[in-house]
C-alpha cells in the first residue's frame, strides 16, 4: 500500500450503508481482497 492511498489527516468518512469493497491489482486487474458490509452501524 503506498501512502498516497491513504485518506489526508483530519478528513472524516461517514459509512451509513451498505457498501462492497474490492482491492484489486491497478496493471493486471487481479482481485486481492472482496468485502461486502451490510450493516455498517
């Protein structure tokens, strides 16, 4: 993970959802990581 990746300091991030999240390769597409999150509460 590179730094730039990661959120600037003081910025917050409000989830009130469901929400899936993929980590995938930029260059081959590969998928490293699925998460589906249903209740975020």
């Amino acid at each position: 993970m590179r730094l730039a990746s990661m959120p600037a300091p003081g910025v917050k991030l409000r989830v009130d959802r469901p929400f899936l999240l993929v980590v995938r390769h930029a260059e081959t597409g590969v998928v490293y990581f699925v998460c589906r999150v249903t209740d975020p509460a």
